[in-house]
C-alpha cells in the first residue's frame, strides 16, 4: 500500500527539529549535515511556547507543484504528492509560487527541496508528531 | 558541495566600530572547536588589561564540529571578559544558536568594536547587514525585542536571535543574551558587554549544508546516538520532572541554600518541588534545535487584572533548579506563583537569575543587619516578600539611587562597599549556584575557570561518596573532570547528554566526519585547552591569592558536618602549586 506523512499531532511538537535533520539524510549514499535539503519545516507561532506548525507537504491528488514543472521534474506520485526527478529540475521556482501551503523550499544549489513521502523523518520524531499511514 | 573539513575552521570576524566584517579560514584543528578555538580567538584578538565595558572588549561566539552533525550539538560557547569578576566570562546557550551559526558555515565569530549608536546585526550565510536599532533601544522586555525582529527579519525556522533586555542596555554587570526566548547566555555578564557595544541582538540565519566523509558510518553512528538518546534512561532527568528533580533530595539531604544561607534547608521546599512544579504549573516542554530530549519545562501563570472583571492574561515561564533555587529558598519564597512571577521579571529585563538572587539575599540580610537602611533598599525587602523583590528587580533596572547602581554590579561590589562580605555569596567574584553540599562544591566554585557549578560538578563528587578524600585528590578529581567538560563544550555537546557522549562515542562519531583520533588523544586535548584557558584567565587579571571565601559558608552545616578551612587551604595551595603557577 501506498503511504504518506501526516501530522498526528502538532500540539506535541516541541521545536527540535530531528525531521528537518532526518529529512536531509534520507538518502543512503548521500546523507547531507544541515537543513538546506530538508523538504519539512518547524516554525513556531512566535515561540513553540504558542505551539508550532509543520510546513510539509500534504500529498494533495492534483498537485498544483507539478501542474506548473516546464520539465517534467515533478510527477503525480500514486496516493499523492509528487516524485521528484531531481535531474530534471532546472531551479525556475514555478512549483514554489504554485504551492499553495509554501511546502517547497529552495536549495542553496539552486534546485528545490520537498517532501516526497519516503517517512524516514518519522522514526527521528521523538514525541509522535509526525505519522507516516497508508492512503 | 563541502565536504566537512574538520581541521579547517571558518571564522566571521566583525567591527561594530567600521561596520566591516571579513572572513578568515585557518587550520585549528588541534583546538577541535567551541571552548577551544574561542579561548584561542579570544586570547589573540584581545588587549588583556581592557575594561570590560570598553570598546576594546572582544566577544566571541564558537560551536563544534558535531554542530549540527549530531544531536546534542547545540550549544554555543560565548568567550568575553566579564564585567562580572573582571576576568574571563564564559557562558554558553542553546536554543537555535549554535545550529543557525553553524549552518551559516561557521565555526566561530568574533565581535570587535562598539558602535556609537544602538544597532542589531544579523548574519545570513556569507553575508552580515548592520540594522538600525534607535528604536528598538530602550525595550526593557527581552520577549518584546524578540518579537519584534521575529516580525521583521526573515528565516522563521531556521535562525536564531539573540538579544539583550534592559539589564544589558543598563549595563547590569549580570545581565544575559537571551536566544529563543526560554535560553540564556546567562551567567558572567555577556549582556552588559553586548550594551557596551550598542548592539542590542544578533540574529543569524544560515542554510548551509556539508556531507560527511563516510555516509554508511555517518547515519549509522547517528541512529546510535539517537537510540541512546531516546531508549535508555540517560536523559531521563531532564525530560521527566527536569532539573527540579534536585529540589526536593538537596533539601532533604541539607544542600539547599536557603534565606541567604542562614540555612541550607528550607522549610517549605515541597511546594516549590519540582514534583509540584510539574502537578500544577507545567504546561509543556520544548526543546533546543537538534535535541530529542526538551528539557525546557514551562510552567503556565494565569494572572487576572485588578482593573477588569475576567480579564486574564497566561504566560509562559521557563524554570529550573537554579532560578527555583536563586529566586526561591535563597529568598525564602515559598510559593509557586510568587516564584514563578520573580522569574518572568528576571526573563524580562534579562538578568542572570542566579546572581540577582544571591544580590537580592544579601540587600535583604544587609537591611535585616542595618548595614543598609530603607533609604538605599527602598522596597521593604524581607525574606519571603516577593512583592518586595519584584520592586528590587525593577530597582536593578532602573538604578534609582547609589544602592542599586551598585548592587548591580554584584554582590562583591556592594559588599565592599556597603560591609556583610561575610555573607556576600561569591566566589571568584561570580554569585553562587545553590549548592551547599561540602569541600567539593565549594572549591568546584573556587577554582572552577567559570566559578559555576557546571565547571567541575564538585557537588557531584561530593554527594556520590561518603568521606571526602585528601583535598590533593579532591583537586585532582575536578581538574580531571573540568579537563574533560572542555572536550564537551569543544564539541559543543550539551553537559546534559554527558552520559551519552562518552569519549568512546566521540571518538566514533569523530570517524564518519574524516577524524581519526584516540581516547588517549582526546582527554590530552582536553587538559590542553583547560590550561590553556587557565593561562588566559590569568592574563585577563585573575589571582587566585586574592579569592575571598565568605565566612558564612562555614557556619552552615552540611551533610558532611561542618566545612574546615584548613581543608579548603590545603586543596587551594595544592591548586595554586600544581595547576596555577604552571601556567
């Protein structure tokens, strides 16, 4: 079965951001150190003490990101969301403006960053934010 | 896209006075990071006799190699001279502070100058923007600051801002740099010399990224940490009742200072317990960038308005076993509320809560005493009056006469100028944690290079054995473990997951970032940088012959019995032979 990343529950976010670190370390043979590939983000409402909001994609079933790709780097992925054909993508930031909920970020390479519901962020999320179910 | 190079360290280096900053890399390796390059850094760029509120001071900010490779990372180690003891300051925060410096890709920065009308920086990767703060010059309340360059600058996120409140801008000599509201570059005085300079926060935003040198090792060696992290009880401590814990066995075991240390057991301790903090008051927990533990325990205060029927206001309050300590039994304040309203004032004009306690403890008996009238108090100060104290925090604030101008200079100063030494509880010039607990604590605070509890965790060896050992091997045991906390704060690990960083484990975690090195290697490093920093601290004017121990400490029972001088002489002669004069 096809799964994707939700939030559970945001009210259990505490800010330490170990899915931003995860998320740039999903890829086996190239793990990067920092956040700039990281496709998720923790922000808090003007301190986490208000609580926070978790800017990731919500895996929509007609992404807009991909409506808007000149070239094709980003294809309806089944159950929702996007594949992300990194070597296609020549850094237009069309997708950035489409995306409704700004879940795509820039790279400092100049390619984009987002998330692609492969669920690695999920067994680093130390307080059971964040769930990774079946569609 | 970097590869990390571990011996290659980049350091911003910035000049208020120009408003210029340029970009150095060097080969630093040997001093792996943190406490090591700062103390280096520190040293080279500063004029060892400068006062520390001129100009010439030098601030500088350092994280590590492990920054932000691992959790636990995340701390960042501040180096400055102190307007506190008038020697070396260190003092080291959280929060988003050392991950945001080190994904702007750096490994130090160096603050020179002063600018001659209030400015806040902020640094974005390779770039630094000088920005007016006129306006922003004169909000006493740290949390309003944050707001408001919240509100304006960019990287919600990803960046850290570090600010002064009143207390800095006043020049309070304790005055912190809060980061992420809850953290605090809190002890030694970092916020006055940030008011020296007119700088009124520094905000850094960064998003760089590096690849380790072994990828396969490197996330295996990460899952490790973070097993160790989240599925043994090493951090357990922190993230149950947090460092409260300590409230109620230190109280039980005699250990708690209390109303100025004319007790180390308090009365009313049970309420102010971190079992009762976390019952009734605690309304969540965060954490610091890259720490799966959130030790940060926030207590909720709702507080109706006199003026208007069911009209509330909530507010969110960090607390420890040092503010529970410094601003509760230390003051004789018994009650939660009360205790949790001290605390939000100290947050607000951003003072070391610490020092302002042990300050406010000794305004409270010099009055008590009539070394002091109510002309130089003017709030009613007496122990167990929180009113009474909030009024005094304000005073620290606004300086109204002679008295307070002094006091916030610290309790060394107003005794000498005012008498009561005797129970002006400072070591090495630094207010006193709260730890009554025996030799170990006492000459932990004297001979540590912060005089902080954390440097050497004398109170630890103390409570672990029942006798004391010769006071040689005393000495010996904290020199040993201050030498391995500077590997720690090299690292920039935070002291809390000591248990977790092993040096077996440091030494794994050095391999997947292309460094190989030894155990044996590692903890030599560590005693370098140590008297290395000794070195500095004596260059920048301390004098270990001119140490003043309050008598008090010696009227007050421990666990132990009561302390003896004689045994504190022989530990400190044999500091002084061994270590002091060897550098």
């Amino acid at each position: 079965m096809v799964k994707i990343l939700t939030i559970k529950d945001i009210e259990r976010c505490v800010g330490c951001a170990l899915c931003m670190y995860a998320c740039s370390r999903r890829r086996p043979k190239s793990p990067y150190i920092g956040y700039d590939h990281s496709g998720i983000l923790a922000i808090s409402l003007s301190g986490f003490e208000r609580g926070a909001t978790i800017i990731v994609c919500r895996a929509c079933y007609e992404p807009p990101c991909s409506q808007v790709c000149p070239t094709d780097a980003l294809v309806p992925r089944k159950g929702g969301g996007v594949v992300y054909k990194e070597k296609l993508c020549i850094g237009c930031d069309n997708c950035i403006e489409a995306c409704t909920i700004s879940a795509i970020f820039k790279r400092q390479d100049g390619k984009v960053a987002l998330c692609i519901h492969c669920g690695y962020c999920v067994d680093f999320c130390p307080h059971s934010v964040l769930e990774y179910r079946e569609v | 896209m970097d590869l990390i190079d571990f011996n290659l360290k980049k350091i911003l280096h910035i000049n208020l006075n120009d408003y210029s900053y340029f970009v150095e890399e060097r080969d630093m390796g040997e001093w792996i990071g943190g406490v090591g390059i700062a103390t280096r850094l520190l040293s080279e760029n500063i004029k060892k006799d400068v006062d520390p509120l001129d100009e010439g001071n030098v601030i500088v900010l350092a994280v590590g190699p492990f920054t932000p490779a691992y959790p636990f990372a995340s701390k960042t180690v501040a180096m400055f001279k102190s307007p506190l003891t008038s020697n070396l300051g260190e003092s080291h925060a959280g929060g988003r502070s050392a991950t945001a410096i080190a994904n702007a890709g750096y490994d130090a920065i160096v603050i020179k100058g002063a600018s001659s009308k209030p400015v806040y920086v902020v640094i974005e990767n390779e770039k630094v923007h000088f920005r007016d703060a006129r306006v922003l010059w004169g909000i006493e309340d740290s949390l309003i600051t944050g707001r408001i360059i919240a509100e304006k600058e960019k990287g919600r996120g990803i960046r850290a801002i570090m600010r002064i409140g009143g207390a800095g801008e006043k020049l309070v000599r304790f005055a912190g740099v809060m980061t992420e509201t809850y953290r605090h570059f809190g002890r030694t005085g970092l916020g006055a010399v940030f008011g020296s300079k007119k700088l009124k926060a520094l905000v850094v935003i960064g998003k760089g990224t590096k690849r380790p040198s072994d990828a396969k090792s490197y996330r295996e060696i990460y899952n490790k940490i973070f097993e160790l992290a989240t599925a043994s009880d090493a951090m357990k401590k922190y993230y149950l009742i947090g460092t409260p814990v300590n409230v109620a066995p230190l109280n039980e075991l005699r250990a708690l200072p209390t109303r100025n240390l004319e007790s180390a057991y308090f009365e009313n301790a049970e309420e102010i317990s971190g079992e009762k903090f976390a019952e009734f008051n605690l309304a969540r927990r965060i954490a610091c960038n890259h720490c799966p533990t959130a030790c940060i325990h926030l207590a909720a205060l709702r507080i109706p308005y006199e003026d208007e029927p069911y009209f509330h206001k909530t507010i969110m309050i960090s607390y420890d076993y040092e503010l529970i300590y410094s601003l509760g039994s230390m003051l004789g304040i018994g009650d939660r509320n009360a205790l949790l309203k001290l605390m939000h004032r100290v947050e607000l004009y951003g003072m070391d809560a610490m020092s302002t306690g042990v300050c406010l403890a000794w305004a409270t008996e010099a009055l008590k005493k009539g070394l002091i009238s109510q002309n130089e108090a003017l709030a009613p100060l007496k122990f167990g009056d929180a009113e009474a104290y909030l009024k005094a925090i304000d005073n620290l604030y606004f300086q109204p006469n002679e008295f307070y101008k002094t006091l916030a200079e610290g309790v060394e100063a107003i005794s000498k100028k005012y008498g009561g030494k005797e129970f002006a509880l400072a070591f090495g010039g630094n207010e006193m944690p709260g730890y009554h607990t025996g030799h170990g604590g006492y000459i932990g605070f004297l001979i540590g290079l912060r005089h902080s509890h954390l440097d050497n965790a004398g109170y630890s060896i103390d409570q672990k054995a029942k006798e004391d050992p010769e006071p040689e091997e005393l000495v010996e045991k904290l020199v040993e473990e201050e030498s391995w906390r500077q590997i720690l704060s090299s690292l920039v690990v935070c002291f809390f997951a000591r248990g977790v960083y092993t040096p077996e484990l440091v030494v794994e975690g050095f391999k997947p970032l292309g460094i190989e090195m030894s155990e044996d290697e590692l903890k030599e490093i560590g005693r370098k940088i140590y008297l290395e920093k000794l070195k500095l601290k004596k260059e920048l004017g301390f004098d270990l012959g001119k140490m003043r121990i309050p008598k008090r400490i010696f009227e007050v029972e421990t666990f132990k019995g009561n302390l003896d001088s004689n045994y504190i002489e022989r530990a400190l002669n044999y500091y002084e032979k061994k270590y002091y004069r060897a550098v």
